[in-house]
C-alpha cells in the first residue's frame, strides 16, 4: 500500500480541514517546500498536494506548487481548481506526475474520459461524499451523484486511481467512514486511495488488509506527529510471504 504524505496549501501555508470547511482551515507553522522536501527525505515515494486557494477560485499557490514539484524529487500528484483541460495538461506539463480531479468529472465527464485516455496513469477521479452525495465546487455544491453512482459512469476509464473522502465522517466517525471506502473499493477494479481516514499506524495496517486499498493520503497525522512517517511506510509495506522450509 503507497502512503501519500499530504501537503494542503492556502495563502502559501500548510493547513488541514475540519469536516471540508475551506473558511475555517488550521494553519501549520512549516514552511510547506521544507516539510515536502523532508517527506521525500524520510522514504516517501511519492506527494500529495492540494491547492485549495485553487479550488475556491480566489488566486492559486502556482509558484510554490511549481517549487515543490521541481525540488522534491519524488512525483507530486496535484489536486485543486482542475476545472478545465487547459489546467490539466497545463499542469502535466509543468512536472505533475497526476491531476485529481473531481468538480470536472461531475460537470464533463465525457472530457475527464478523454484526459484518463490520453494520459494513462496519470489522472485521479475525486469522490468527496458528504451525506451520501458526491460533493463539487470546493464541497461546496451537492451534485446528483451517489458516490457509487459516479464511479460506475466512467465504468473502465484508465484512472491512476480514485481518492475517495468520506466529508461527513471525517475523523470522528471512523468506522463509519472506513466501511464507506471499503464498500466502494469493492465494487471498482480502480485502485482506490483512502483519504482522511489515517490517524494512527495502526489505521494503515487496518487499511493495507482491505481489498483494492492501493493507498492512503496521510497529512494532519504528520504534521501533529501523530505519527511517524518511516514507521508509516513501514507499516504499508507488503508482508513477506512465508517461505516453506525443506530439509
């Protein structure tokens, strides 16, 4: 199981969400390109980034995005304000290993099916759930999507994978939460990274024993030292299959 070690820019810091709520984020004192850069120190393999000044539409971190993708040295798959194909491919140009994308798949999908065509492996369908619907526009907007309604229509599209959040759960309901993400890893053969579900080490060893779990964005944990990201990618790791012994 990949752990994505999770970096949410706005105003050029590191923040976390509570529930969605862009307008009440908590802001980290870190500087976002040095704690990146000690992500990929530590053994990552690869970063998650989201701009959310990006998704609310109100300027964008483009320069730091553009620094920390140049910098880092392991590949950055990049979230926030892909509401176009220009952005898409604007982005992919600019070094992006993948564009999460979740506002534009509810409004085009046929395009979002072209992008994943044209860039195999390097495009990431975003479902954000709150109360059952898939949630657009920054979770701002209730689309008419179920969660399992939205990825059954782009049936075999050749997603990187799909990052699924559960925005009511959040962290205070975590088995409701991780059972949503577990119904619907099994019913995509996508490979489907949980999202806001890691608190703890010992989530992501409950996570890497759930069926076409294929990885974990990990951010607030980290940044509260909650936990330790080398144990994380240790704990991620395939177990080694038992060998049989002959004599």
């Amino acid at each position: 199981m990949q752990i994505y070690p999770t970096i949410e820019l706005q105003g050029g810091r590191c923040v976390s969400l509570d529930k969605g709520r862009l307008e009440a984020a908590m802001v980290w004192h870190v500087d976002p390109l040095e704690t990146a850069k000690t992500y990929a120190a530590d053994g990552a393999e690869w970063l998650h980034v989201t701009d959310f000044d990006a998704i609310e539409g109100h300027g964008d971190n483009a320069e730091l995005v553009e620094q920390i993708i140049r910098s880092v040295g392991i590949p950055v798959q990049l979230g926030g304000g892909m509401r176009s194909r220009d952005a898409v491919e604007r982005w992919i140009d600019k070094g992006a290993a993948r564009i999460v994308i979740g506002t534009l798949a509810a409004r085009e999908p046929e395009l979002v099916r072209e992008l994943a065509a044209l860039h195999p492996d390097q495009i990431v369908l975003a479902v954000d759930v709150w109360q059952g619907q898939v949630m657009t526009d920054g979770w701002r907007s209730v689309s008419a999507f179920t969660p399992q309604g939205f990825i059954d229509a782009f049936g075999d599209a050749p997603f990187a994978g799909i990052i699924i959040t559960d925005i009511d759960s959040d962290v205070d309901d975590y088995h409701a939460q991780l059972g949503l993400i577990a119904s619907l890893a099994e019913s995509t053969s996508t490979p489907v990274i949980a999202s806001g579900v890691v608190r703890s080490v010992d989530d992501i060893a409950r996570l890497k024993y759930i069926p076409n779990i294929a990885g974990a964005l990990v951010g607030r944990a980290l940044l509260r030292k909650s936990i330790d990201l080398a144990e994380a990618l240790a704990t991620a790791r395939p177990e080694p299959e038992p060998v049989a012994e002959f004599i």
